[in-house]
C-alpha cells in the first residue's frame, strides 16, 4: 500500500451467542458512519475468550481478514476512552472492543458503538512513524530543493551570533560552565535560576522528562511534534492520546483530556497545525498532582508571544520547554531550555549526563536572550507574520486546498487530495515540503509548508498550481 492509505484494526466484542449477522452488520454500520471504506479493514480483533465465538471468528472470516486475540491482562493495561465495570468484571478488560482495537498502537478513529449483544471500535492499524522529521525530506537531495519542509528560520544564524559562537571556540579546553547562560535565560524570563534547566535542544527535554518523572497516565495531545510520544514510549510509558479535530480547527478543549491524566503535553503555537491556543484554556489543564507540559518551540515566532506561559509561576505543575533553534538558525548547535518549578528542575537535572550542553551552545543561549537579540526575534515574528499572511492569501485562491485552523507560527498545514502525489510533484518542481500523514491525528491528505519570503512563496504558488494541474490530470 502507498503512504496514503490507512489500513484499520476493528476490535469487537459480544455477549456469547451474538451472530455473524449481527456483529457484521454492527461493524458495516459503524465504518460507513465514519465514511471509512470496508476493505480498509486490516483485521478484526479481541480478548481472547471471545476467540471462540462463532459470531465474531465468523465475522472475520465474512470480512475476509484474520482475528487477532489478546490476553485479558493485557489489554487491561490499554487506556480507553469509555471503560466499563460491566465488561470489566465479564471479560477482565475495561472495554474489549476499544482495547482490542487499540492493541496494535494505533489510534482510535472511532469509539465504542454498541448493538443488542455486539459492541465493536475502529483504530488505525499502525502506528504513525513517530521518528519521522522535516529534515528527512531534504537530507539527501544535495541542497537542490527549496526547503519548506523544515521549520528552522531561513539564511540563518545572523553574523553576530556566528562571531559570537566562533570566539567561544577558544575556550573549548575547559569544561562548559552554564552558569552564566542559566542566569540570561532566568533573567529573560523574570525567574531564579533555580526554575531553568539548559538542555541540548528541546528534544533532550522530553527524553528526560519521560525517563526522570514518576508518572502513570501520560497523555499527549495530538497533532503535535511528535518526540514527547516517541521517548514517552522509549521509557516504557503506554501513552494515550486526545486528537483535537480539523472540524473544531484543531483548537484545545480542556475536557478532552482525562481527568486521572499525571502528564499532559501539548505545543502551543503547534507544530504541524500552528494553531495558537488561548493561555487561559491550557492553564485550565493544570490540577494538583499532574505536570502540564507546554512546548513553547515556535513561540518567539508569534508577535509580543501573547498566549505565552512561559515565565508564570501561578500555574501548579507547568513544565515549558523552549528552543533557540528554530528563530536563530541553531538546529545543529542544539540548545533549548526547561522552565519548571524547583523540584522538577532538580529531577530532570538529575537525568542529564555532566556537561550536558556545549561551550558554544551557552554562548549561543546567553547571546540569544540578550535584549538586542530579543527585539531582533520581535522583528523577525512580524515579518514572518506578513510572510505567512501573503502565503494563506495566494493559498487561498486554491479550490483544492483547505487550510486548518488559524495559523499564528512560521508554518502553515494544509489539506489537499492525493496530497502524496502533490507532494512528489513538487520536489520534480525544486520545493520539498513536509508529508502530515506521520503525525497522529492525520492521515495522507495533509502538507506543512514551512512560511518564507514573498519571492519564495510565489514560486512555490506557481509550482503547487502546476503540481495540482498535473495531479488531476493523472487521477
């Protein structure tokens, strides 16, 4: 199968006795209610003393697909969204049919639907390639393309922070001393020291909070940079996910996360769908006992960062991480830093190995929270702002496009058909852009465009109108 298709697990269960009829008919109904396709159905699954029923092993073989089985045990262990005590004390599972569903690491597309004596749930088949990257799209195709694909700013670092960066090389004998870099960041923020934490890069951050935090119901608020989830699962952790929908414009409903949730992460601006949530609706996430963490990567590209947490001390539990890769051009230098109350830095510092960040990279930290550097950034978010407006407009005249949500980061993700085409296209046409079917919570249909200069995205509308011509013309 191509990248575009997504193969579903339909997990099912049922009272004994239920008939082929009636399980088929209950999944047939739930899949065309979803809009989902029946030969899309990769397997039926579900607790394995249901294994033997004659109305679900006969169902799957009306569908043509095997029945996957698991022990009772565990898929107690797979977080749902509708548990049951009933079915709890029946076939020790909390929900057969979700759970059998989300057995193979998907994600559930549709949740429990019930008939007389069946139940059944959909979930994708495989989970999305959670280490898959912008950087991919261009790693090998020897500068030839013009990256959209990559959220790192444009012909950067600026001069002064490659001088500042290359005097630091001096000093490279001695071991790196942060404590001048800790104390800028602290200083940026209105915080003691003792609340940051400098880490290499964003992504060291959520490898520690995964490995140092003792918590049991982590949960990860989709679509989003997908790293928090992938080192969540390196540690061990079975995460459960809440996918904000295109149709609300993937905007936060605070609800929708579990009330028994211990970690929360969500991005904010987000990548990929540079949907900017209210501050209010992700402080209303914080409870006592649960650490909230808030990625806050893309927020120095968002205009006086207005939906910012970063720097409150009033929020229990706030855990935000930030990066000075992405305004400043540093994505090889690797340099980020947590935000986080005493207690959490301490743990995570615990984590880290000694001389966790670079001499170069505390000067590149300290340079880059300097005032000046500061209104630099500020300069940089309005333009990006105007850049990323003349880019929705010319996105606009498009009847084939549709763009999600309302976008306030560098980025913007858009929706087309046979998006995997268009996207091949494109790179015959000199413009690699990000593929959106790797991020849970979207499928094949989607594209991130990286927002850069009104030359640039000129011929980028130019070269997506041919792209889409030759597209329909193939179909």
């Amino acid at each position: 199968m191509g990248e575009n298709a997504t193969q579903l697990v339909v997990g099912v269960g049922g009272r004994a006795g239920v008939s082929v009829a009636e399980v088929c008919a209950l999944v047939e109904e739930t899949l065309r209610g979803a809009g989902l396709a029946a030969g899309a159905v990769k397997a039926l699954a579900t607790v394995e003393s249901k294994a033997c029923e004659a109305g679900i092993t006969g169902a799957a073989e009306r569908f043509g697909v095997p029945l996957f089985s698991y022990p009772a045990e565990e898929l107690a262990g797979i977080a749902v969204p509708h548990p049951s005590d009933t079915a709890r004390q029946a076939a020790g599972t909390p929900s057969v049919a979700e759970a059998a569903a989300l057995a193979t690491g998907g994600e559930l597309l549709v949740p429990k639907r019930r008939s007389v004596a069946a139940t059944c749930a959909v979930a994708t088949a495989q989970a999305h390639d959670l280490r898959h990257h912008g950087d991919a799209e261009v790693r090998d195709d020897g500068g030839s393309l013009v990256d959209l694909a990559v959220n790192v700013r444009a012909h950067m670092p600026p001069e002064w922070l490659k001088q500042r960066i290359a005097a630091s090389l001096g000093g490279l004998s001695a071991y790196p001393d942060g404590r001048a870099a800790r104390a800028a960041v602290a200083a940026r923020h209105g915080l003691p020291a003792g609340r940051v934490l400098l880490t290499a890069g964003a992504a060291e951050a959520f490898v520690l909070l995964a490995r140092a935090l003792d918590v049991r119901r982590p949960v990860v608020v989709h679509p989003q940079f997908t790293e928090p989830e992938a080192a969540l699962r390196d540690a061990g952790h079975r995460v459960e996910r809440v996918l904000l929908r295109p149709e609300d414009g993937f905007r936060l409903d605070p609800a929708a996360v579990p009330e028994e949730a211990d970690l929360v992460v969500v991005g904010n601006p987000t990548n990929p769908t540079s949907v900017l949530h209210p501050a209010a609706a992700l402080a209303a996430l914080a409870r006592p006992g649960r650490i909230l963490v808030v990625d806050e990567a893309f927020m120095d590209a968002v205009p006086g960062e207005p939906e910012a947490l970063a720097g409150r001390t009033d929020v229990p539990g706030l855990v935000v991480l930030r990066s000075l890769t992405k305004t400043w051009g540093l994505a090889g230098l690797r340099i980020g830093y947590v935000l986080a109350e005493p207690e959490v830095v301490a743990q995570l510092e615990a984590a880290q190995p000694l001389w966790p960040v670079s001499t170069p990279a505390l000067v590149a930290a300290e340079a880059c929270v300097a005032p000046a550097a500061l209104a630099e950034a500020e300069a940089a978010a309005r333009q990006i702002e105007a850049d990323r407006e003349h880019l929705l407009a010319g996105l606009a005249e498009f009847e084939e496009v549709t763009v999600a949500g309302t976008a306030r980061g560098p980025f913007v993700l858009i929706r087309v058909a046979a998006a995997a085409q268009v996207r091949m296209r494109l790179r015959t046409l000199g413009f690699a852009v990000r593929r959106g079917d790797t991020f849970p919570g979207l499928d094949g249909d989607w594209l991130r465009l990286a927002v850069r200069d009104r030359s640039t995205t000129g011929r980028l509308l130019q070269a997506l109108d041919h792209a889409l011509t030759l597209t329909a013309a193939a179909r």
